[in-house]
C-alpha cells in the first residue's frame, strides 16, 4: 500500500513565525493540491525552525524547512529524506512529557481537538471530587510553584480554600518578564485551553469566583489565541462551577521585571504602579481589592490537569524529594541546540547542556540557571540534579526556567555586569539596597571591566552583594546579587586577572583588548576599511587602537579570519 500524505502541521508560535513559518504556510498551501494544513504551536525544536510534521499513512516525518527552494518543497511533497534530523529524535523528544504533551501536534484554537486528545476530562474529574480531595491531589503530587518561588501549591491551594468572602480571585501570572525566556508564552501559544483548564481547577478547589491571566503586552499571539480559548469556553460552557459561570479577564502588562513578585503584579493589576508590599497580610487574605487572592504561573496551572487526570502518586513517581515532577526550560547561550525542552526534575545539569542542547564538552564554560538573577555554575559541577535544593546550595536558583550555556570564550565578569545592568534597571525603587545598591555593584563591575578596578572592589562586591539580599523587600532584590556573588565564588581568578594585570582573558571586555590584522595573511579585499564605522582602519590595514570602537565589524566581514583580538600590548606586532 502507497504511503499517503494525511495532514501536514506548520509550527506557528511565535519561534516559528520569525523563522518563516508563515510564509512556509503559504507556499505549502499553494503546492500541496488540497493537502489539508494546521497551524499548531510550538513543537520546541526552535533552532530547526521553521518546522513542519508531514502526517502520512504509516506515521509522521518532521522536516525543518531552512529554504522554500522548489526542490525542497518537492522533497517534502514526494515524502523525501528529513532534514537536519529523524523522527526517531523529535518523537523521543516528546515522549514522558507532561505539559507540553499537546504543544505543536493540535491546534492551539480548536476546542475540539484538545478535547478529543483529553482535554477537560481532568476538570470534569475534578469536579466529582469534594475540594478538598482536589486540593489532597496537588499536595500528593508535590507540585512546587514553577514561577521561581517553589512555594508547594497543594499547601497554597488550602490557605485559599480556608477563606471566606464575597469574591475570591484566581490569578495567572503570565507576564514572563526574564529576558530570553519563553516557556510560559509557547504554553499560551500552544495549549491556551491546558492553562484555562488548570485554572478552572484551582477555581472549583479553592471557591473561587473570578480569573484574570496577567499577560504581557508583547506576546500579542498569546493573547489571541487566549481569547480565541476564553470564547470557546464560554460557548460550552466549561466556566460554569457549581452552577455559577465563572469571568475570565486577560490583563495586559508591560513586562516589567518586578512585577513577577505577587504583590507587585496585583498592584498593576488594580491599576496603581507595580510595587511589592510587606507581607503579612499574604495575597491569599488580602489581594486584589482586598479581596482573597491566589497567584500561580502558567506552568504551575498547566501541571494541574495532568495530575487531576493521572493521579497526585503517579505525577510525584517523577522527579527527586522535594522536587516532584518535570520542568520546562529554556535554553539558549552557547549550543547547537537551544529551545524549549520539558525534562523530569532529578536530570543533571550535564544531560540538559550536552545531551539534549548539543554543546560541546570542550568548550563550555558554565551554565547559568534561573535568568537574570540566577547563578553561574562551572562545568566541573554539571554533575549537580537539576531541582530546588541542589541548585540552591550551589549559590544559584531554579527561577521560571531560563538556562544560558556560558562558553570558554565568554568573561564571567563580563556577564555579572550584564546581568546587573537589567536587575538594577528593573528595579522599583522602593528598598533603598535593591535601588542603590545594585546600582553601585553594577557601577564598580563597569569600573572592572574597564581594567579600572581595585582589590577593594571584589570585597565591596561580596558585602554589598550580602546586604542587597538581606535589605531587600522582595525576590528581585533578593535574588540579584546571585550573577555577582557566583561568580566571585567560582570564577574569582577573572576578577583578579582583571584587575591586578588588566587582562580579559577571554578578551571579551573592549577596554583590555586590542584588534589587529595578520597582514602576511591579509588579502587587501578592505572589506574591513568599508565597513568599519569610525575609520581606524587605515589604507595599509593597520587598525588604530585608539579610535577602534572593538565592535567586530571587520571580525565579521573578513573572509581569511585574519582580524583578531589580542591582549593589550600583546598582539601581532607587539614583539
């Protein structure tokens, strides 16, 4: 029997659409003679998008479409040799997955298709359930907070539950303000029914009356298709809870960084500036409008239809104590690999970074956990399981799940200061450490970096750092010394190098590097001299130090590598 061409799906998220995806769609559309097309969302393979999954009688084929060219399209017409990789490795890819089961193999808009693969059975379950069975489910499976504060959401769950009052209110933080992660938006783009489902749980468990999902502003697919989602559910009437429909508000945010602490967040959310507040009283007795209150984030919500549907016990068999069930990461940095991955707590950091995103062993250098606020943790210790407490004593945190590979050619100084310049950017001025004290470690970390440092500054460093994570009121204060303080722990020989030989070792810092030209090996093409943006490279392709802004321009543009950078006073023609 001939092997038949059924579906063809076209990963759409957002990774997918900056890729081409859309354009891809057309032209699909256009050759495949009637060939039926999906949009889905994201499959998490973003370094092969655009991506596509060919549906065929005797199973499916994944393609990553890198050029349109006709050959290619005929290729994947006359079911030809995958591209790049086999369905052997986006089908294990996907296999022991909890949350993103769904994510790029159904429509993310189409009710009918989440619920033919599953969906709202666990609501449906949950609502032959008492509460408090519902509640002793969360708390059986050890599902922790996956916002950053790995606080348990069974024991959350029941602090909400024990209040009484007119509205009680269920809040989705899906503002996802850590630069470079992406885990909670390629939910909403994927499955926004699998979050709408989690919180429509947690309303029934809790004796909730009203939902708002807290998005930001800048993931305008999301927000669509969450709307798309509200309406359907609405229509079948999947809000309604104890005979009592249920309002579901999207709130848009503009992505600051702080407001990813709950009391900030409700503060935005009634309008005022997003600021955290002393606690007690605690969200779940004063929120919003003084109203009971209870934050989870996208990833926690979508955990809870998975462990209505298999059971707290089955959930908690994956994952270490204390540490219960799968995470979602996104890595980037330094890889072959970088995407969305969805791993069992427990993995070690060394399985993330070289089995699943490709990198080679020889030439990483760290790994930097928990986004901007994170630590950065050496290669030597990749052994460490990747869960709550290990990464803690390591001086490092789970955070929402931004995971940076640092390589060898990369300043660990030079990547504390980066970190810093968005922490103590985003901060809200209200605790004078978080507002001035960050802002003079990311001060003397410029002064470091610009081969001005002292000794004294590594120890004003390590106390101020102290003092920020004590004096401050909420996590991002809390938290962002971590950059600094990890480094400093690990990577101090930088620091020193830095500052007592004024020497960027992995000569990424441009005030202690210089940028010469091999001209033995030169081909005088002065591709460097046309694209060099402030002229230091002269006729006879002797590049002026002084003037050179060390932007890599020339690095860049030279077709025989023979622009480097070099040592202060160390370069080709310095003897």
């Amino acid at each position: 029997m001939s092997n038949r061409i059924k579906k063809i799906k076209v990963g759409m998220a957002s990774c997918g659409i900056a890729a081409g995806a859309d354009e891809l769609y057309k032209i699909l559309e256009a050759n495949g003679n009637g060939i039926p097309l999906e949009e889905v969302g994201c499959i998490g393979h973003c370094y092969a998008e655009p991506l596509i999954e060919v549906e065929t009688d005797a199973g499916s084929i994944f393609y990553s479409v890198t050029d349109t060219k006709q050959a290619t399209i005929d290729n994947i017409f006359n079911l030809g040799e995958a591209s790049r990789f086999g369905i052997s490795e986006i089908r294990a890819a996907k296999e022991n997955v909890k949350i993103t089961r769904l994510c790029g193999r159904i429509s993310p808009t189409d009710i009918d298709e989440y619920i033919a693969n599953g969906g709202y059975e666990a609501l449906q379950k949950a609502q032959a359930m008492s509460s408090a069975e519902v509640i002793d489910e969360v708390k059986i499976s050890g599902l922790r907070g996956r916002g950053g504060g790995g606080f348990p959401t069974g024991m959350k769950w029941g602090f909400m539950a024990s209040k009484e009052a007119d509205e009680k209110i269920i809040i989705c933080n899906a503002d996802e303000g850590d630069p470079g992660a992406f885990m909670d938006r390629s939910v909403m783009e994927s499955v926004p029914h699998q979050l709408i489902e989690g919180m429509l749980i947690a309303a029934y468990a809790t004796g909730s009356n009203k939902l708002f999902i807290y998005c930001r502003a800048e993931y305008p697919l999301a927000i669509k298709n969450l709307k798309i989602a509200i309406d359907q559910a609405y229509e079948r009437k999947l809000n309604v809870i104890n005979g009592k429909p249920l309002e579901i508000i999207i709130k848009e945010g503009a992505g600051a960084f702080v407001c990813g602490e709950e009391t900030a967040l409700i503060a935005s959310l009634e309008g005022k500036r997003g600021m955290p507040r002393f606690r007690p009283p605690f969200p779940t007795d004063k929120g919003w409008n003084d109203f009971p209150s209870m934050i989870n984030n996208v990833e926690t919500f979508a955990n809870v239809p998975v462990i209505l549907a298999e059971g707290g016990a089955e959930y908690a068999k994956i994952g270490t104590e204390g540490s219960k069930g799968t995470k979602l990461f996104a890595l980037a940095g330094d890889l072959e690999n970088p995407g969305l991955i969805e791993v069992p707590m427990g993995i070690t950091l060394a399985e993330i970074v070289f089995d699943i995103g490709g990198a080679d062993r020889d030439s990483v250098k760290a790994v930097q956990t928990g986004g901007p606020s994170g630590g950065c943790i050496p290669v030597e210790l990749f052994d460490t399981p990747v869960d709550y407490d290990s990464l803690k004593s390591l001086g490092a945190i789970m955070g929402s799940g931004g995971m940076i590979v640092i390589g060898q050619n990369r300043c660990m100084v030079e990547t504390a200061r980066y970190f810093l310049d968005f922490t103590h950017r985003e901060s809200c001025g209200k605790c004078t450490f978080c507002r001035v004290g960050t802002k003079r470690m990311f001060e003397t970390l410029e002064r470091i970096t610009a081969g001005a440092g002292e000794i004294a500054d590594i120890n004003f460093l390590e106390d101020m750092g102290t003092k920020v994570r004590s004096g401050s009121l909420c996590g991002l204060g809390q938290t962002a010394p971590n950059p600094v303080l990890a480094t400093l722990c690990y990577f101090k020989d930088e620091y020193l190098s830095h500052i007592e030989n004024r020497q960027c070792e992995a000569l990424e810092c441009p005030a202690l590097v210089d940028v010469e030209i091999k001209q033995d090996k030169c081909i005088k093409c002065k591709l460097c001299i046309k694209n060099c943006p402030v002229n230091a490279v002269s006729d006879d392709f002797v590049i002026d130090n002084t003037l050179c802004t060390r932007c890599n321009s020339c690095i860049e543009v030279c077709p025989k590598d023979t622009i480097f950078r070099c040592k202060k006073g160390d370069g080709y023609y310095s003897g």
